[in-house]
C-alpha cells in the first residue's frame, strides 16, 4: 500500500463511526458556506471609525501612515516620506496600473519597474486591501505588485485606498473570493503588520530582521 | 534519520540545567517576558476567550473529518500545479524531500523556522546527501552554528544570551574584521542579516514549514516576525513545504479564527508581521515566485493518536504558551526534555511520538499546577494526558521498583479506611511533636528526595479527617 492509503486507511479505520454519508455532507457544507465564525468589534465601525483603528493598529507594531486626499497627491507624500528619512528619492514598483499612472517625475522620484534583485532600498506597492483590526496591508503577487519587493527592499512603501480597507481578515477572504473565485488564490497573498522584527537575541526586539526595517503606509482617501 | 533523544537521562539533564549559570540568566528572559505578554494581548481582545473556544471546535472538526480534508486538501494543491508527498516516518519524508532536491540540482537549501523538520532530522539528511542546508530564522541560524537543537518552540535560542552569539559569530564569520563591535543585539542582528541575504539569494530549494494547511484553497500558511519564511520560498526555483497531518483547517475563515489566538497566546502580538497564504507555484505572468510547488505531509506517529486517549494533543497549534507558563520548563529550559518538543506539551507528544519507554521521563517532570492548560489556547487538558501516560508507565513496568512498590502501599493504604485512620492518627501527633520547634522538616526517613529541596511543614495536631468530622462535614 503507497504511503498515501495506507494514512488515509489508518485515519478511516480510528474514525469509522459506520455512517459516512453524515461526515461527507458536514465537510462539503462547510467548504461551500465558509462560516464565519467569531469575529472581533474591533475592527467594525463605520468608515470614520475603521481609518481611525487602522492607523492606531498599524502604528502600534511600528509602521508608519499618512493620509493624503488623492492619488496625484501619492508621489509628493512619498517624496516627503523619504527626505524625512534621509534617504534617496529612487524607488522600485511593478506594473499596477493605479502606480504607473502618476507623475513621479514631478516629485522628483526616479522610478525602476519590476521585480527586486536584492539591490533596491526602497520599494513601492499598491495593496489589495487594509484590515483594520490589526493595522494590516494585504499584498497579492503578480507582475503589478511583485512579492519580492514586499521583502527586500530596506523600505517598503504601501499606497492603500481607503475604499479598499476593510474590518477583518474574513472580509478580505470575502474580497479574494470574489475576485479570484472559490477556492482560487494567486500565488501569494501577504498580510503584512509592520516591519520585519525579530526578539530572538534575549528577548529584545529589534526591527529590520530579514526584511524591511521600515513599513509606511499611504492612505488615500480618493 | 529522526532525532536521536537524550529523554530517558531527564534527571540528570534537568539537575545539570539548575546548575548553569549561562541558562539560569537566560530562563529569567522566558519567566519575565512571555508570560506578560500573552496577558496583556488576551486582555486587549474582548473576544479572546470565545475566540478559544472557537479555535477549539474548528481542530475537533478537523479530526473528526481529516481523512476527507486531507483528500480535499491534496486535490486543491494539485489543481493549483503543485504536488503532494505523503510520508509515514521520519525517514520517508526526508527520503521524499532530498529526492525532489536531488531532481531540481540543488546545491544550497535554505529554511524557514519549522519544528517538525527538526522532528524528523532534516539537516542531518540534507547534509548527508552532499547539500548545504541553512537556517534562516535568526535564532535557529544561531543553534545551528553551535550545533545545537531548539530549547524552545518559537524562540529556538531563548537559552543563549548575548555573549555566546558574539563568541559563535566570531568563530564561524571570519571572512569579517576582527575588531568589528558585536556587543549588540543589533550589530548581532545586522551581522546575520548581511550574511543571510546571499544566502537567500543563491538558494536552489527553499523549505518552510506550515502552520496551516487550508482544505479550501489546497494552500499553506507561515506566521512569522522576521520574513525570512518568505524569502525563504520566493526566491528558490522550488518551496517545499513540509508539514505535519494535523495542521489541516477546513477553509481561510478557520485559518483566521486560530491566527487570532495563536500568536497572541505566543509573543502577545495581535497578529505576527507576516501572515503569508502561498497556493501553488508562480502563475503566468507572475516575475517572481517559485516555479514549483511541493507539500511534504508528515505522519510520523500522529494517525496512530486519532482515536486514542491522546488525540486532543493533535489540537496543538504550537504556540509555546504552555512551556512559558511552566514552572518545569522555568526551572530547567528546553533542552533537558531531551528530545524536540519541550515543555507541557513536548511531555504529553514525546511519548507519544518516540514511546514510553523512551519518553516515559517527561510526563513526571510535571508538578501538575495546571498553568499550561489554563493558558492553552485550544484546551489541550495537558495535566491530563500527562495522567495518562504515568499510567501508562505503571501498567507496563517502566518505572523503578521502590517507586512501584511505594505507589502499590500507597494505593493499599488509601483504599482501605480503617488502615488509613489508624496510621495518620499515630503519625501525626509523633510528627507534629517532632517537628513542634521548627515547624518544619528538612530531613525525613524515605522522603530524601523531596526535602533534599525544599522542607515539609511539621503538621499542627489533628488530622484532616478528625477536623472534618469536629465540625460535622461542613466546610466553614
């Protein structure tokens, strides 16, 4: 018997209660409702109360958010973003439209496109969806918004349109299944709470472990 | 292959552990820190103790149900063009992953932080078969360097401090200044950053672990702080995931219940940094991710437990909770439990997953104060199972003669009422006289091995059950 039958057979055999039927209606339910079950008041609320938890939430695991009206205002906010840190006014994004479509000249940003190699400072995304809960980015792969410029990057910069924040990870599963279908996902969804961190050398956290060391988030209210 | 256990040695290991200076000082980072953080996280969230309950319910499902998720969970990965390795053993699974490295060519290996790789010796094997295998989560990159195991589920060098990484990176990062300053945290970390990178980026195969399994999706689930599970799996040509059988969720509104305990039961976060849902291989059109998808499921002892007096073990989500609220675990670390899994639940699975006879130590070194079940974030009854398995023991000879023999009289006694009155009535006044100076004892006849650390109170004059019937079975 193939490794595979022979745990599944193990498995039946402890399981056996004679009435099969019962327990492959109860799993196919499930499957095709997708209970909710509970979820936190949190992140609830009415859109004045969700940006409101969603910048506490998110500053609170250090990230850092500004809120601009539109999205011409994004490449000045980024520009002031990185002055304010000293750092260089170059960045790397992937192909989404709503990104591609600014003027980033005029704020003197100089744009690289694609994918990062591990020799870009800062990196610019366009997220999928904020969680307000847990002051959350949602981030999906794709030439748009390549994942490893969620990761390699010194800086990462997420644009997220607060028409796109949502109160719980259940409504942005909610979101994924409308867009990409049932049971379909892209390759790889991130949900990112601040920057990378790690408390591993006596318990002392520190930020900037193997990924970003910074995570600014530009909320535009469009 | 899996891990060779130093588990029946508990004592000696433990008594050795009490007297390490090195370790003591780095156990106060675990009794101060982890135990303050869960609480205030659990405070924060209304819902926490619903949310348990929750999460409880949802893994009792699973195991109700987990041959017909594991078959949903397997179709999905496969329509999403990835594939799925079933392994019985420790040794099949490190068979099944070296064989799909030694198809793609590999050279280097990186890993993402993941225990049941551990549990199944997957370095050793990796190595072995003539390829670099690196840690890439800061502190098993640290216990690798020393040869080392894990002294802890999620803080896998919490029994290191400071210095001794200093001394370890110096030993093995010579190609960098002698005189460079490590003595940081922060130069330490910047340090094992730098070199890291180039490994990420030269890695042939990445693997991390899982800590969920989604039946909806056929995806995988990482939580981690530091990111390198990502960089881990997005840069390789391969991921390999490899993951024990009860890591399986129905769908993602399941995965989310359990995210909301699991790591504010583990660091007192909300939510870890990174939450990464990974489905399939990179898609058309994508320009970065793996080309090829890999799901190594690990078995290894744990059908065997479904249907047994242990199968609410299979609800651990690993959170390390119960070994940071273990006054054992406190006292001695993680590395005298011998084996990969410490603490609580390390002595309720060890056993479980090496034998009695070999893991039938751990389930004594508990004082059964019941902190760990209390914190347990899917009501693992924890002094329970460990009942369990001293029965176990018991039934089957394995502990010392004078230990069973004294079990068995105590046993006599305590069945028979009369035998149990007349004994305590003599020896309780002879001790309250004995010990009427002090008030204590710090020696007794047979009783050595518990006053040889702490003193017994000298008792006060009546017995329990002389009180008790004084004031005529009332309890005030």
């Amino acid at each position: 018997m193939s490794a595979r039958d022979e745990i599944l057979a193990t498995i039946r055999q402890a399981l056996h209660q004679g009435d099969d039927a019962t327990r492959r209606a109860a799993v196919e339910a499930r499957l095709r409702n997708t209970p909710r079950g509970i979820v936190p008041a949190r992140g609830q609320g009415d859109r004045g109360q969700q940006v409101a938890t969603f910048v506490d939430e998110a500053q609170r695991v250090q990230a850092s958010v500004t809120q601009v009206a539109t999205a011409q205002d994004i490449p000045a906010e980024i520009a002031r973003y990185l002055r304010s840190q000293n750092l260089p006014l170059t960045a790397r994004m992937g192909s989404d439209p709503r990104l591609s479509a600014l003027d980033w000249s005029a704020a003197q940003l100089e744009i690289t496109q694609g994918r990062s190699n591990g020799d870009d400072l800062n990196g610019i995304s366009h997220a999928f969806a904020g969680i307000a809960e847990t002051g959350t980015v949602c981030l999906l792969s794709g030439a748009a918004n390549p994942t490893t410029l969620n990761f390699l990057p010194d800086n990462h910069i997420v644009v997220l349109n607060q028409s796109d924040l949502v109160g719980d990870l259940e409504s942005a599963w909610s979101r994924l299944r409308q867009l990409y279908g049932k049971g379909q996902l892209p390759r790889t969804v991130n949900l990112i709470s601040g920057p990378s961190r790690s408390a591993d050398i006596e318990q002392q956290l520190l930020l900037g472990a193997h990924g970003p060391r910074r995570l600014h988030i530009v909320l535009v209210t469009d | 292959m899996s891990l060779h256990s130093t588990t029946p040695q508990f004592k000696d290991n433990a008594h050795h552990a009490l007297h390490d200076a090195q370790l003591q000082k780095a156990l106060g980072n675990v009794r101060n820190n982890f135990v303050e953080r869960r609480a205030s996280a659990a405070a924060r969230l209304p819902e926490f103790d619903a949310l348990r309950d929750s999460a409880r319910a949802i893994k009792d499902h699973v195991l109700a149900h987990l041959d017909l998720y594991l078959e949903r969970y397997e179709a999905q990965v496969v329509a999403q063009g990835g594939k799925v390795h079933f392994a019985r053993s420790a040794q099949e699974a490190c068979d099944e992953i070296v064989a799909i490295c030694k198809a793609h060519g590999a050279k280097s290996v990186t890993k993402g932080k993941s225990m049941v790789s551990e549990e199944i010796g997957l370095n050793a094997a990796i190595e072995a078969a003539g390829m670099e295998a690196v840690e890439t989560d800061l502190g098993e990159y640290i216990i690798q360097l020393r040869g080392e195991t894990p002294s802890h589920i999620i803080a896998p060098a919490v029994h290191l401090n400071k210095e001794q990484v200093e001394e370890d990176f110096r030993r093995v990062h010579t190609h960098l200044p002698i005189d460079r300053d490590l003595t940081q945290p922060e130069t330490l970390l910047s340090e094992a950053r730098g070199i890291l990178r180039a490994k990420f980026l030269g890695a042939d195969i990445g693997i991390t672990g899982a800590n969920f399994l989604v039946a909806e999706t056929g995806s995988s689930i990482i939580v981690t702080n530091e990111g390198n599970g990502d960089l881990t799996q997005i840069l390789p040509r391969v991921h390999i995931v490899v993951a024990s059988l009860e890591k399986i969720v129905p769908t993602l509104d399941d995965a989310a219940q359990i995210m909301r305990v699991l790591a504010r039961s583990a660091t007192g976060q909300d939510m870890t940094v990174y939450s990464t849902i990974s489905t399939g291989p990179r898609r058309p059109g994508d320009v970065d991710g793996p080309e090829h998808y890999h799901v190594v499921l690990v078995d290894n002892g744990r059908s065997r437990m479904i249907g047994s007096e242990f199968e609410e073990m299979l609800r651990c989500i690993r959170c390390g909770a119960c070994m940071n609220h273990c006054p054992v675990y406190h006292a001695v670390g993680g590395h005298a439990y011998g084996w990969v899994y410490p603490g609580p639940m390390g002595a309720v699975l060890t056993p479980s997953l090496i034998g009695v006879e070999e893991g039938g130590q751990l389930p004594n070194a508990s004082t059964f104060c019941g902190r760990c079940e209390s914190v347990c974030p899917v009501h693992i009854p924890l002094p329970k199972l460990m009942r369990h398995w001293r029965e176990r023991e018991f039934e089957r000879h394995l502990n010392p003669a004078l230990q069973r023999y004294g079990l068995r009289l105590w046993a006599f006694i305590a069945r028979h009422e009369l035998v149990y009155r007349l004994l305590t009535a003599i020896a309780m006044p002879i001790l309250a006289w004995l010990g009427r100076k002090s008030g204590r004892f710090s020696h007794l006849p047979l009783a050595g091995g518990w006053t040889q650390y702490r003193d017994m109170p000298a008792p006060q004059g009546k017995t329990f059950q002389e009180q008790w019937r004084a004031k005529g079975g009332r309890c005030s």
